[in-house]
C-alpha cells in the first residue's frame, strides 16, 4: 500500500508525530505511517555555518524508497539551511519522492517566547504539506492563505493556512486516484497507519 512515509530524525519529539501523520493524511487522503527514528544526519553539518544541509538529508531520504512509499518526510529539531539562505524551515524534491522539515525556528523559544505547543503543531504540519506540496511539482503559490505561498519568516508561516487554495489542490490525487494507487489492499496488522 502506497503512503506517506514519515521519518523521525534523531531525537524528534514523538507527541508531535501522530499529530502531524492525522494532518498529513487528512490533507493528502493518502495513509501516513510513522517509520522508527533513525540516527541525527550528523553528515550534513555544516561546521562554518553550525546547521545542517537540508539539500544532503534529502539525497539521503531519497534512498530509503521503498514499494510503499508515495512521499518520504523526515522531521527534525536541527536548524537547516541551503547555501543561498540563512536558514529554511525545510526543502523538498521537487517532483520527486523526499522532503525534509524542522521544528528548530517553527518553536516559539526560538524567538525568545514561552513554548506555544498549539502553535507549533499547527506550523509544522503547514510546512510538512507545504514541503510535500512540492514534490507534486507546486511552485510557490500567490495566494497568500494558501499552504503554497512562501514563507520566509515565521509571521508568514502563521499567516497561511494549511490547506492548498483551489489552484494547487488540483495537483493533489483525488480520492479516485488514491484509490487506483492502492488498490484494495489492506495495511498489514500491528503496523499504526493514519
């Protein structure tokens, strides 16, 4: 069965993961599956810029392809960054099957506030669309309530929602398609699928 497959990277807190797996099945109508942590991607680090490559951890996701996989996402705590930007809240494949999110600047406290656990889930689960959005080959969108639109600091990420405008939902597979996709397999037993 074809899923979004989301992958914890290094210490990732798990109250945020089947939140996120809820949000990202519900938007995509695909069934999302939470895969076992996997060590910090200390290869990417940056030691100059103190972050990490998000561009070296998707070549890495990349990898873990497998029959089931629609869309890979890892989910991380690290500050990433790409070599034109000072930072990024994540980077996807374009077209392709990887993305790659972090909670590292989407956290209040990063900003000098107290911790605002509603909002950061809200705020991930609008990047990890976003991002995801992007392997459907979704450029950056100019509706500015769309999940698309660019989000280059933070009060732009609160501003958008987590929904695709009507222009960017058409790149979405429709339930017919997801069907088609999986057929009418079932989800093998003891594994939590959302």
């Amino acid at each position: 069965m074809k899923r979004i497959q989301l992958l914890p990277l290094g210490g990732f807190p798990q109250e945020h993961l089947a939140d996120l797996a809820e949000g990202l099945a519900r938007e995509f109508l695909i069934p999302c599956e939470i895969l076992s942590a996997v060590a910090e991607p200390s290869f990417a680090f940056n030691v100059t810029r103190q972050q990490y490559s998000s561009t070296e951890i998707l070549a890495e996701l990349a990898r873990r392809d497998t029959p089931d996989t629609w869309r890979v996402i890892g989910v991380t705590t690290l500050d990433l960054y790409i070599p034109i930007l000072k930072f990024v809240f994540g980077e996807a494949q374009m077209g392709g099957t990887a993305a790659v999110v972090s909670v590292h600047r989407l956290r209040d406290e990063f900003y000098g506030l107290p911790p605002n656990l509603p909002a950061l889930r809200e705020r991930l689960l609008k990047e990890a669309v976003h991002e995801l959005g992007h392997t459907l080959t979704l450029s950056h969108c100019e509706d500015y309530q769309c999940v698309m639109s660019a989000s280059h600091g933070i009060e732009l990420v609160d501003l958008k929602s987590s929904r695709f405008c009507k222009a960017c939902r058409s790149a979405v597979p429709s339930r017919a398609e997801v069907k088609a996709l999986n057929g009418s397999r079932f989800v093998p037993a003891g594994r939590k699928v959302f």
